[in-house]
C-alpha cells in the first residue's frame, strides 16, 4: 500500500479467528529504506504479469 493509491490489499483467510490478525497489515507503514530494499530484492519487473503461464490460465478460469 506504500506504493501508491492503485495497490489494494486482499485479505483472506480460512479462519475467522485470523482476520483481525490479517488487517493489521493495513497498519504496518515501511520506510522509504524499506521500500528500496525491498525493490532491490525484487524488482518490480520481476513480479508483473499473469499469475500463471498462459496455457494454464484456462485450466482456472473455468472453475
């Protein structure tokens, strides 16, 4: 969410009980040193795109 207004955070859980757990992410806030570690572990680049290769994204979208 550091990163700007159009990044949104999904929270899921299995568990009830983990919920409040899981939104206080929304509460965590990372320094600009954070941010630039961070990038430089993973860029940017690195994490574009689909979630799966092309030829398995049929295999989800029709469940």
């Amino acid at each position: 969410m550091a990163q700007g207004k159009d990044i949104v955070t999904l929270v899921g859980t299995k568990r009830r009980k983990y919920l409040a757990e899981n939104l206080q992410a929304a509460d965590v806030k990372l320094t600009k040193e954070d941010l630039a570690r961070i990038d430089a572990l993973v860029p940017r680049e690195s994490v574009a795109g689909l979630r799966y290769p092309a030829e398995h994204m049929g295999m989800v979208a029709n469940r």
